[in-house]
C-alpha cells in the first residue's frame, strides 16, 4: 500500500534508527535529465508523518546544490553527542565528491550546511556506505577501483582497504558486513565483487561465476549469517539475484529468479532477515525470501523502473521506492487498501479546484471516479507477504486472569540443545502476604470460636488506647457476665464500691457522730481520725494506687471529666449505678438526704424501706432527683437524652445496671446516636463503643467507617482498600451478636455499607487467590440483594465457587456505577438494586432481610437469595431456555455448609468440564402464560401493535407453507414481549422511536427500509433491552418482504 | 511489598511453534492459547491439571491472539490471525465449533478484544491494513459490521476496551438518570499513535489521539475500572517505553502520560490485573516485570518473574528514575 508520494527524480536515504522522527532525505539524481535539461539540483528532506493520511510528505528544509548526486546516506554519527543531533549526511557528487551535510542544518535553514567536502575521488562517486558499527566510518567507491574509507572525526585523510584491484575498473557498490565490522565488500559492473579485510588491509576473497553475464548493480550482506552475500545483475540477459556464502565461493548458493529484465537495486532487511527487496527494469519490486528464493511478495506498484529502493531502518514495514518516472514512493509492505489511496487522489484533484464548484455554474462537480490503472491493474485485493514478517510475531507475553494469577508464555528453549518447548506457566500473584495471614488467622477464629484469645491479642497489640479500648469491649461480649464486665470497664467496679462506701462511711461517722468503734482495729481507728485515706489492709485490695490505675483507664476511654471519686453525690451515683440500694441509702441519710433515702430504699424493697424510714426523722433530704426518680420509676429515655455527653459513660452503666434486656439494646443506641452526631470528635468516636455495647453492627461499622475516613480520603488504584482492621471488627462484633441472640431475638439489619465493606473485603481476597475465604464472606454478603434481584445467567458445568467470586469483583466494579432501568439481568442488578436504594436516602429505605447468620450462613441458604423477576419466569418455561433455569437449580444445588461456618469452601462443587451450557445467547423471548393485570399499551405506541399484528396477518393470509406460517404464529406470540414492554414503558425514547420508523415503514410497504432501521436499532441500543423482540420483528419484516404484501 | 510469584501449573501446549497468546477464561478454568503452527488450542487447568479440550483448526496463518468472550454468552472464543481473518469459536454440547468467520480486512488481523458484556457480544478487530472492525452479534447468526478505516496507517496492533462503568458515576451522576454508557475503546498502531474511540449516534469516531512514543505502539491497556473517577490506561512500544496514561477529567477530554519505565528492548504486551492495580509487562528477551503503583503515585516495579517464578526485582530505584 502507497502511503506517501514525493514528486522528485530523486536518490534517497532513510534516517538512521535512532532518528525520530523519521526523515527521508533526497538528492537529485544524477545521470537523469528532465525535458527542461536543467543540471540544477537540491537535497531536501521530508518527515515520514504517518499520522497525517494524506500522500504529501512534509518538507522539512531545503539545500541547493551545484552537483547532482549519485549516492546518499545517512550516519548516526554525532547524534549522541552535541555535534550533529539528527546526524550526518553523506553524499556521492557526480564530479567525484564526497560531501558531508549536517541535515540539522539543513532542517533549520542555515546557509553553512556542509559540514566539509573531499574531491579525493577521480571520478563520480557511486557507492557509500557507513559502518554498522563505527558511525564514523564510511566507505566510498568510483571509477578506476578507488575505494576510501573514511573517518569522519578526522575527514582529512581516508584509508584505502588494500591495494586497488586490477585491472582498474569502475566500483557500483560498496557494503560494509553486518557482523564483522572490519570486513567491506565492493562490486563492479563487471561482476566481480572483492571482499577487504581492512585489518589485514587486503582483498581476501573474489567472488564471481565467471559468466561475465553479471552487471553488479547491487551488493548486500546477510544481517545475521556473516559469510553470505548477494549480488544483483542489471543484465537484461540475466536478471538474477545471486546469493553468495564465502565458505563455498565457487559458486552461487541459490540463484534467485523471477525478475524478467535487470535488477537495478535491492535492500535487505535488517528487521527480518527472510526479507529481501528488489526493483528491476521490468518495473517490478519484489520482496523475496533470500534463503528460499521465494517471492514472498509483490509490490502493487508503478508503471515505471524503479532505480533505487529502500527499507526505513525505524519502521520496518516502511519501504521508499524512486522511480524513473519522477516520483519517490513510500509503502507499506503490509499491505492494505489502495482504494482508499485512489480516493485520496481523487480528493486531492478534486480539492486541487479549490471548492465543488469550479466554474461557478452553480452545480458542484461530480465526484471524480478514478479511471484505471492503464498498466496490468493492482488487483483491488493483493495478497500480503507470504510469510508474516518476524517483527510482528510475539515471542512473549504474560497476562493476568481471574484470582490472581499471571499466564506467562514460555517460547524458549529449557536448554539450547534441545529444540523450543513451548510452555505456558501459571502463576498466583500474591501481592498482599500480610493481608493473607490476617485474614486467615480470623478465618481460623471463626472456625474455632476463639474469640477471648483473639480479642486479648488485639489488646496486646493495640497501638493506641482507643483501639485496646474497642477490643476490651468486643471481648466482653465472649464473657459470660456481660455487662457487669462492661461495667467493669467503664469504670465501676462492684466490689471497689463497695468499699468505698464503706470508707465514706467510716468518715462520716467520725466526721458526724465523733469518733466510733467500728472494731476495725486501732491502727484503722488511728488513721481515720488523722482524717487520710484508709488502707484497709491487704486482704482488701483497695488503695489509692488503684484509683490512679482506673483513672488511667478513663482517661485512656478518652473522658476528662470524671470526678465522681471523692464527693458523697458521687458515691451515692456509684451506688446507685451498680445497684447499692443499701449503701445508696446509707450515704443518703449520711448526707441528710432523707428523702432521697426513702425513696430509694422504696425501691430498694421493703426491708429497706423499714430501715431507711428508722433513720428518716433524724436526717434531712437533698438533691440528685434525676437519677433517683429514674431508678425508681425506671424510666431512663429522659437522662439518656438530656445527661451530659461529657460524663455519657453515667447513663450507660446505669442502663448497663437496670435495663431490661428488651430495652438494653435501644437505649445504648440512643446515647450512641447522642454520641455520634456531637460536635467533639472524641465522643464521636465513643459512640462505637455504645453500639458495642448494644451488638448494633451496622451502627458500628457507619461509625467506625467515618473516623476512618477522617484519614483516608478514596483509596487510589493498587491499595488494599477496605480495612482489615475494620473487617476483623465488624466480624467479631457480628459473631458475638449472633452468639447472644441465638434464640431468634432482635436481628440484626445488614446494610448497604456493611455489604460494600464485605464485598470489597471479599474482592480483594480474591485477587490475592484467597478464593474459597472471598467465597464465604461474598455468601454472607449476596444474600442480601434486596427484593427485585434477578437471576444471574450461569453456564452450568462451572464451579459455582469460582463464578461467586468472581461476582464479587463484577459487583465492586459496578457498585459506584448508578444504574437505573432494566438491565441485562446478568449480574449487574445486586449492585443496581444496592445503588438505588442508596440513592433513594432513608425516608424510602426498605431494610432488607435480616440476617440471622450474619455471614456464617450457608449460600442459598437464604430465601432472600432467588425472588424470580416475572421476565425469567416466562423465560424458564420457555422449554428452549434452559439456560436461565441455572442460577436457580445451580443456587439450590448448594450444599448446606457443614455446621455453617465460613471457612467451608464452596468450591468443591463443580460441574464437569465440558457440560453443556445451553444457548445463552438466545434471547428473552417469553410466551406469557397469563395475560392477568396487564396495563395497556399507551395510547401513542398502540399503532406498533397494530402495525405489526396487520403486517402478521397479511403475511398469514398470503403464505402458503405450513413452515412459514408457523413462524408467523410464532411471531405474533413472542412480540408479545414487546408490548410488555411498551406496556411498562421501559423501552429507551431511541429505540421506541425507531419502532415508530419500521411501522412506518411498514405501512409504506418499504420493507427494505424497515430491515435498515432495524440493524441500526440493534447496533445502537444495548442488546439486552431489544433481544426479546427484536430478532422476531427481524423475522417479520423478511417474510413481509419475501412474500410482498 | 512483600511479593510473591509462584508457578502453580505449567501446562506443555504441545504447540508446533511459537506460542503469541495464552488467555485463561473469566473463570481462570480454562486456558486457550495460539500459535505460528496455525491452531488455537484450549485446555481445562483446574486443579493444576491441563486436560486439552479443543484443538481449533480453521486459519491458514500464524494466529496472534485469542479473547474470550463473557460467560453470559455462552463459552465463545476469539481468534485474529496472519490469515486476514477473525473466527469466533462457540462450544456447543461440548464440542467447538465456528460460529463466524469474518474476513473483511486486506491484511493481518493483529488484535481481538471483546466488549464488556453490557454491551452484548461485541468484538474489536485491529489489522495491519490499518482499519478496525467492530462485529456486533445481532441473533440469528448475524453480525453487523462496523470498520473504522486508517485508524492508525502501516496498521492497528492492539485494542482494548474501556470499562462499561462511567468512572465517577457515583460522584457525578444527577440522580435518576441513566448512566452514560458510552462505547469506547483504545488502539495502538505503527504510527506511534495511541488513540481513543467513541461511539456516537451509532458511528465510531476518533475521541483522542496520545503522542508519546517515538515508535510502534505495541499494546495497550485499559485498565479495569475500580469505581474511581479516573481512566487509566497503559500503552507500550517499540521503543522501550511504557506509559501510564490517565484522564482523571470527567468530560474523558484530557490525558496525562507518565512514564512507568523505559525498558532497553521493545516491550510487547502489557496486561492490567483484574484488580486493575498491578501491570504485568512483557518485554523483549522474555522479560517479564510487575509494577505497582505507591501510594504517592510512583510506579514501582515489585518483581521479576522468569517462567512464571517470582524475583526480586533488578531494576533500582535509579533505573527507574531514568526517562
């Protein structure tokens, strides 16, 4: 294929490789006159930008010459250093020089171009070329066997390769080798080509047949076999290609024959080696396979001799051609479309008038057809390189798969004695190690139920006190005596009150009624008249230093008002929260707080209140009704919501202390509700810590994925992106409910959030290869898809554990997507029914299902997991849609996980390997079985029912073979899904729009037209929301067609 | 990173010649893999097993790549060869057959991609000829044909699909309104171009050209959306260079390169994780790395993986800086 075209009787040299972009220098050539007998002549260089699709070739500077050229190349020398950045360009001059242009220069339109010039030469100089690998060497070759090698970092005085050949005749080419860089061969029209060993700077081998047939016209080394050559004849009589290899120089090694006059030019492929290009005077390029002399390829090309031809060292599909005929063309050797070529030369005449209408006669021209080529015509197909060229066949590459895992070919050979195994290796990727450990050690947890342990190494471990503090009270949720341990840890230990009261006591009484034996002991007796603390021993482990060790702990909890210690309201709140009604009552009447006393010795029961009411008429009364009343009247909605949220851990252990267990749980919602919306960050974080406390999941992760937050903005790709901190969290707490409220009390709702985090969890076990663990918390999560799940489309014979996970990652990858509108009911819906409720915000949120295994539960196990959409229940009694009875049968076929613990993997259940799968591709087509509660089609879209009932019947009426008629009958029944669906009014305004054309068509009779904008509607709309119907319309418009009514 | 790259299966394709592409199905049950010897074969690797299943016979030339299609449609797989043609294979009760042929191009079919299922069964077809077909599956044993002509001149050697997902849909998208499913993918070709297409009012149109390699693109890459506002995609090429090229703008109108690495021989093929969040490279001399990108936005090569089997990484921190 023609890409580029330059209108120049010109020679040319590529840019070296390393040249980008690529240029194409010219030369006018010598030895050629045009009509005008003008001996002026120019270099000029042109960009290759094959972006741009028209033929011209950009020009990017020009030089005027006094001679005309015979030889140009082109040399990297310089271009890694400062000194020439597009490198050297070295010309042949018809007067015998040797001419070095700096195409910068050249490029930049300065006038000092030429770099320096030789005339060393006696004659033209005809062959040039530079060493592969000394840049800075150039051979040159004229008349009379002069050959010079020349340095270009030191131009002055080149070297010859030995003594000149005799007898003296004139040189045509000139090649360096392309392994041994000392090694140069040359050629003469004679047809004796002479190899130099410029080490030895001597001839050491002459190669010819002795035919005297040969008229060298070209010389080109193997690029890989270092002993081979080939030499071309300009030779009408033997227009051959003679393939060379030094080691047998007596002959040929393989003649290649095909071109019918002289070969003027060829090039061989430093890209390919199988690759060899010819021109001749037969007007043919040909590309050869030098070491099987087959013609691997024809170039469609000119009318006239091409004289010189070129591969782009850069591009190796590139190739320049000069022709006689004045243009240098560039091609592709890979062929592809020349009409597109005639098109764009079509348009370019065309534009060539400057608009449509060149003549103004107010009629734009005709489009231009291209006449024919007069020469034999490219064929409009021409057929590619026999052999694909080594450059585009990919020896290597690794992919990665579902799982984790990379698929790496394996083309070399294991040792390079033997011939080439080709392998394929499958590799897991594991690039989360310390993820996977975590992961399976709260695996191991949950299957072996040891909580306590796992708590108490997260306590250890804790970096901050927060977080040792969140693992105290998930851990309290494995002990038996729940709150009192909760108690514990927020600061109000039964028994440490009790002594405290005591001490009080002990000091009022000395304080009140004077000194008192209490039989404690004289050192006690003396200790409480110096009016200190009391140190009441060993056996009562009760001291200042503990004290100091609970406010640590409170302060740790992160409250800095705790103050409750040391005054009497405060001993009597302790009381009263561990339920000390005795000792409450005491400090009461201590206090002179006599009413408070009765009242709470009221509650305190009958025995109580006989004593408290002893004590009432020589005490007085006092405050803290709140909390009294509350005790009393056991209503606790009132402190909860008006207490103070710096001292919040009050109401709780009262609600720890009194609730009734129905109530427990909603009480520490409130104040962690209180909590969480303050405006101290501190409490906020608190309030996870009441939503432990009242088992609340959900609230617990929403609180816990906010602070997170706080840190962490969106995760960039390539970060583990949900915590495993929180997932180990969320998981324990989650047990620990379903352990307490075993017995079917308050469940637990599961959320969108908590889904989204066991998702993502679960997705990025997967892609760590952690398939069965992913598995058992995807269970977990895609029971809960909400009520208008649809079936997902499962080829049988697939693992189910595989498919699942992989679900996973499909949902997380659709999860932030919104999706609205009927979809193709293959697996996106999870994440569309999700993202729908999300957007729909609270006051329309309809909690889904409980959980009551939280994610222990077996897959399938959840009735929530199969509601059938009305369209695959149609289109499962559609005997010929077996396929979307899978997921149902495939769900159920489930086996209930053995004692429902999530490390069970699910993977085991695999079909075999080449089961059928059915035709998933058939369409929804559905044939209702009952057209109950049908609303009707809108009034406006009624005409497609008609339309396309009336075309049915006509067709009915007119066909003849029962066949037909069936097919007819069949597809008035399944358009049936097609007016459910204009019923419903899901159908895109495009594709309604599009209906309305095909009906109009229809009533046109124009049923070609019809069948257009039928394939335009499939082509453009999403194939899930057409394929019910659209094939049926399809069928109906082509037998509407067929039998022309 | 602690990183590990294990063999878990080697499977002997028994192939006659070079193998160019091997696929593991959406599953990662499966293995098709083609070859110079003309046939594209597919294996069942469950359990480290390689059990052939298919030996495909149908193309008359060397045979570039394979892509399997998604399950929902069955078990269908892709084949592009030197032959100038695509052939889509389908199994049907167990046995693999042609579905499709499509010879529609004048040169080698160099590239397969198949479209994200919500799309239906779509497949790009890049080819030397420099075009690049679009064959819609439409029922019945119908395909309609969309070709975009001189996509990239000399020819187009990869293509790939954007993700179905708008990025950033979730943050953008006014509620209620459907989601801006636009067709798009990505090409690569021998005019150094990457370039981006998009689907409008049923026709395909140039959306971008990326300039940055100084020669043949030979891959690229979208990768897997993860739900973030941002597309990236991956090119690499002849010259050794791999970009990362990213378009965080949500109109898709502006694309920024980065350079991952520049790799001393040609790079091949570059592969996305399913994750979307490490890129497998494959170079020249059989070399395959893995990258990474930090948390501060740098890519990091994380191994080294030498037939299959992990190693500590040989390209340094100073490599890696240099442009």
């Amino acid at each position: 294929m023609k890409l580029k075209e330059i209108n120049r009787t010109a020679i040319q040299s590529w840019s070296p490789s390393q040249q980008h972009p690529i240029y194409l220098a010219t030369g006018t050539s010598a030895q050629q006159l045009d009509a005008s007998f003008s001996t002026n002549a120019c270099l000029e260089i042109f960009e290759l930008d094959l972006a741009d699709t028209s033929l011209d070739m950009k020009s990017c500077g020009t030089f005027s010459s006094s001679h005309r050229f015979h030889k140009l190349v082109w040399s990297p020398h310089g271009m890694d250093g400062a000194g020439h950045p597009n490198g050297v360009l070295i010309a042949g001059g018809e007067n015998g020089d040797v001419i070095l242009y700096d195409p910068a220069k050249i490029m930049a339109g300065d006038d000092d171009v030429i770099i320096t010039q030789s005339d060393k030469h006696t004659g033209p100089v005809r062959a040039l070329d530079v060493n592969p690998f000394q840049a800075n060497l150039v051979a040159s070759a004229g008349n009379e066997s002069e050959i010079y090698i020349w340095d270009l970092n030191n131009f002055g005085s080149p070297m010859t390769p030995g003594p000149k050949t005799q007898p003296l005749e004139d040189i045509s080419c000139v090649a360096w080798n392309r392994q041994v860089q000392h090694i140069l061969a040359s050629a003469s029209p004679s047809g004796r080509a002479s190899v130099w060993d410029l080490r030895k700077n001597d001839l050491i081998i002459k190669v010819s047949d002795h035919s005297n047939r040969m008229h060298c016209s070209g010389l080109a080394w193997n690029p890989e076999v270092a002993t081979q050559l080939v030499l071309s004849s300009e030779d009408d009589r033997m227009p051959v290609i003679q393939m060379w290899d030094l080691r047998f120089a007596t002959s040929p090694l393989k003649i290649l024959e095909n071109h019918t006059r002289g070969v003027l030019a060829m090039d061989w492929s430093l890209a390919d080696p199988e690759l060899l290009l010819s021109c001749g005077k037969d007007n043919r390029i040909l590309c050869w396979n030098p070491n099987t002399a087959e013609v691997l390829y024809e170039l469609p090309t000119s009318t006239q001799w091409c004289f010189d031809i070129k591969w782009c060292p850069r591009n190796p599909a590139v190739l320049s051609a000069a022709a006689f005929d004045g243009n240098i063309g560039i091609y592709s050797i890979m062929g592809g479309s020349s009409q597109a070529q005639n098109q764009r030369q079509a348009d370019q005449i065309t534009n060539s008038f400057g608009n449509m209408d060149p003549f103004g006669t107010g009629q734009a021209l005709p489009p231009l057809q291209m006449p024919q080529a007069p020469c034999p015509a490219p064929p409009a197909m021409v057929n590619p390189l026999k052999k694909p060229p080594k450059w585009i066949r990919r020896p290597v590459g690794a992919s990665f798969a579902f799982g984790g895992k990379l698929v790496t070919l394996d083309n070399a050979p294991s040792n390079p004695q033997q011939p080439a195994k080709h392998v394929v290796h499958v590799s897991q990727v594991v690039t989360e190690t310390a993820f996977l450990e975590r992961s399976d050690l709260l695996q191991a947890t949950l299957s072996n139920g040891n909580f306590v342990d796992f708590c108490q190494e997260k306590i250890a471990a804790a970096q901050d006190g927060f977080e040792r503090t969140v693992w105290s009270f998930l851990k309290v949720n494995f002990d038996s005596d729940v709150r009192g341990q909760y108690l514990d840890l927020l600061g109000y230990k039964k028994e440490e009150l009790a002594l405290k009261v005591l001490k009080k006591h002990l000091k009022f009484k000395m304080f009140v009624s004077g000194p008192v034996d209490l039989g404690l002991g004289e050192e006690l007796d003396q200790e409480l008249e110096e009016g200190e603390d009391v140190d009441l021993g060993d056996e009562e482990d009760f001291n200042l230093e503990e004290e100091e060790e609970e406010e640590i702990l409170l302060q740790e909890v992160g409250c800095t008002n705790w103050c409750l210690y040391l005054d009497v309201d405060g001993l009597i709140t302790q009381a009263l929260l561990t339920g000390d009604f005795e000792g409450a009552v005491d400090l009461c009447i201590l206090d002179n707080r006599m009413a408070d006393s009765i009242i709470l010795a009221i509650a305190g029961g009958s025995e109580l209140l006989e004593k408290t009411q002893k004590k009432y008429f020589s005490k007085t009364h006092t405050k803290l009704t709140k909390l009294i009343s509350a005790v009393v009247m056991k209503d606790w909605t009132d402190i909860l919501t008006s207490c103070d949220l710096a001292n919040w851990k009050e109401p709780l252990a009262a609600v720890m202390t009194y609730a009734r267990p129905d109530e427990f749980s909603a009480f520490c919602d409130l104040l962690g509700g209180r909590l969480e919306v303050s405006q101290d960050a501190v409490l906020q974080a608190q309030a996870s810590l009441c939503y432990i406390c009242a088992g609340n999941v959900e609230k617990v992760v929403s609180c816990w994925t906010r602070a997170q937050a706080g840190y962490s903005p969106p995760l960039p790709p390539g970060t583990s992106s949900p915590s495993l901190d929180l997932v180990e969290k969320v998981v324990v707490l989650r047990r620990a409910v379903e352990q307490a409220r075993r017995g079917g009390a308050a469940p637990t709702a599961s959320s969108v959030l908590l889904e989204e985090m066991m998702g993502q969890y679960a997705g990025l076990l997967a892609s760590q290869g952690s398939l069965a663990t992913a598995l058992a918390y995807l269970s977990g999560s895609t029971n809960q898809v909400g009520p208008a799940r649809r079936p997902e489309v499962q080829p049988r014979g697939l693992a189910q554990g595989c498919w699942r996970s992989r679900c996973v990652i499909e949902i997380n990858n659709l999860w932030r997507s919104v999706v609205v509108g009927p979809q193709n009911g293959w697996n996106d819906p999870p994440a569309l029914n999700r993202a729908g409720t999300k957007k729909k915000g609270l006051e329309n949120y309809t909690p889904p299902a409980p959980i009551t295994a939280p994610i222990m539960g077996p897959p399938g196990s959840d009735p929530q997991a199969q509601p059938m959409s009305p369209v695959s229940l149609q289109g499962s009694m559609d005997p010929g849609q077996g396929a979307f009875q899978g997921p149902f049968s495939g769900r159920q076929q489930l086996p209930p996980s053995s004692g429902g613990h999530p490390a069970m993997p699910q993977t085991s259940v695999e079909g075999p390997p080449g089961a059928p799968t059915g035709d998933h591709i058939q369409p929804m087509q559905s044939i209702p079985a009952e057209k109950i509660l049908k609303k009707p089609i809108p009034e406006e879209h009624v005409v497609l029912k008609t339309t396309f009932e009336g075309v049915i019947q006509k067709c009915l009426a007119v066909a003849s073979d029962p066949q037909t008629k069936r097919k007819l009958d069949d597809a008035s029944k399944r358009l049936e899904a097609l007016y459910d669906k204009l019923r419903e009014q899901s159908l895109s305004p495009a594709i309604v729009g599009g209906l309305h054309n095909i009906a109009r068509s229809i009533e046109s009779r124009a049923y070609t037209d019809g069948l257009n904008i039928h394939t335009h509607i499939v082509s453009s709309s999403n194939f899930s929301e057409t394929s019910a119907f659209m094939p049926v319309l399809k069928v109906v418009l082509t037998q509407a067609n067929k039998l022309g009514v | 990173t602690v990183m590990q790259v294990s063999v878990i299966n080697t499977v002997d394709t028994s192939h006659e010649d070079m193998i160019h592409d091997a696929q593991m199905d959406y599953y990662g049950t499966r293995l098709a893999t083609c070859s110079s010897d003309r046939t594209v074969k597919i294996f069942d690797v469950r359990n480290g097993g390689q059990i052939l299943v298919a030996d495909l016979r149908g193309h008359e030339g060397p045979v570039w790549q394979v892509a399997w299609a998604h399950p929902m449609y069955g078990n269908i797989l892709a084949s592009c060869s030197y032959d100038r043609k695509v052939i889509v294979w389908k199994e049907e009760n167990g046995s693999w057959d042609k579905m499709y042929e499509y010879t529609g191009h004048e040169s080698s079919m160099n590239s397969v991609c198949w479209g994200p299922y919500d799309f239906g069964l779509i497949l790009a077809c890049g080819s030397s000829d420099g075009a690049i077909s679009l064959l819609t599956f439409t029922g019945e044993q119908q395909w309609d044909v969309k070709k975009i002509s001189n996509a990239h001149t000399i020819g187009c050697n990869a293509v790939s699909w954007a993700p179905a997902v708008v990025p950033g849909s979730l943050v953008d998208q006014p509620s209620g309104q459907k989601p801006n499913y636009v067709k798009r993918f990505v090409s690569g070709g021998c005019d150094n171009l990457v370039k981006l297409w998009k689907e409008e009012d049923g026709q395909w149109k140039e959306d971008q050209k990326l300039e940055a390699h100084s020669d043949w693109v030979r891959d690229v890459g979208w990768a897997p959306s993860i739900g973030l506002p941002t597309s990236t995609i991956a090119s690499c090429s002849q010259d050794g260079r791999v970009f990362i090229w990213t378009c965080e703008d949500p109109t898709g109108n502006t694309w920024t390169p980065k350079l991952l690495h520049k790799f001393v021989d040609v790079v091949w093929h570059v592969s996305w994780s399913i994750t979307g969040n490490i890129l497998a490279v494959s170079g020249g001399d059989n070399k395959v790395t893995l990258w990474k990108e930090s948390m501060d936005g740098q890519w990091a090569c994380i191994s080294d993986v030498s037939k299959g089997q992990g190693a500590v990484s040989s390209i340094t921190d100073t490599q890696q800086s240099e442009q």
